[in-house]
C-alpha cells in the first residue's frame, strides 16, 4: 500500500529531535517582569499594566421602575451634581432619554467598581464617580474626593465604554497601573 503524500520542505525531512532542539536553542526574548514578550512588536504594548476590568449589563427597565417608585431620589443617590443636571435637562426634553441616560451611567459606574475591585464599598460611592465625556466624545471617568485620592494614590488609570439598546446598557471599563 503506499504512503499518503507528505510535503518534503527541508524542515519536515529533519529528524524530529533536531526540529525540537533547534527551537529550544533560539534566544527568548524578556520583558521587563520578567515574562516573555510579544515577538511581533518586541514591546509589552502599551505603558501600563492592567490592574482590572470591569463590564455590566442593565436591564433599563428595571431603572425606569426603580425611577417610577423612587422619583428623583434614585436618581440623586446615583449621579454626581453634574450628571444630574444633564439627567434633569434630558429628562424634561424626553422622559426615556433621561431614562437611558441613568442607565448606562448606574452600568458604566457598577463596571468601574468592578474593574478596581472594591464593588460599592468605600471609597468608591456611585456619587464620587462620574462619567463625563471628553471634547472628541469619548466616555471618561471623572473622580471625585476620597475615591480621587486613593485611585491617584494606587497611581491607576480608567478607559470606559458605554452603550445603550430598547432595553438594556452595557458598559465595559478597564483599568491600568500607570
């Protein structure tokens, strides 16, 4: 019976211990933890290191219930004094924008609390983080007393993305040691 055909490069027609002892010979390349780098670029990528991620989901129906029983004071005890002039603002233009407004910023600020690893306990409170917005429109984290002070004490950094459908906002957040 003859043998199936096989490619005859160079490579494949070495014994297998010399392909295997060739690989272990070749240099690695260390990163400056220690751990072996990307050999594509020859850098670790970017100028931090990941300290945590974060991402919720909301159900903006359940806040639209929350706001229907609470009122206004759910929305107080969630956003900042800034966030909830733009939700006042919002909501007397259009009730479900100021709905979704509150969503995506009660699911950008669940993630942020996750991505730093304290959930909501101090010093992170949902009134002492913000989401703002930079010139370009990009979703920022905007901090406030003593979550500031302790989040620039651990020398951190957060990128936040947020998103809103009919009926849910998703929120994505990483955060890097700088």
């Amino acid at each position: 019976m003859p043998r199936p055909y096989r490619a005859t490069s160079p490579a494949s027609m070495r014994p297998r211990s010399a392909r295997l002892e060739r690989r272990r010979a070749a240099p690695r390349r260390e990163g400056p933890r220690g751990g072996q780098r990307s050999t594509r670029s020859g850098k670790r990528g970017g100028l931090g290191m990941i300290y945590g991620i974060g991402t919720d989901i909301c159900d903006v129906r359940r806040i639209r219930a929350s706001l229907e029983k609470h009122g206004d004071r759910f929305a107080g005890r969630i956003l900042s004094d800034g966030e909830l002039a733009t939700w006042r603002l919002r909501s007397a233009r259009w009730p479900e924008r100021g709905v979704r407004y509150l969503a995506t910023r009660f699911s950008a600020k669940e993630a942020f609390s996750k991505a730093i690893g304290l959930g909501m306990r101090m010093p992170m409170s949902w009134r002492l983080c913000e989401v703002g917005k930079l010139p370009s429109g990009k979703p920022a984290i905007v901090l406030h007393g003593e979550l500031k002070a302790w989040f620039d004490a651990q020398g951190l950094s957060a990128h936040v993305s947020v998103t809103d459908e009919t009926d849910y906002a998703a929120s994505f957040c990483v955060v890097e040691r700088i």
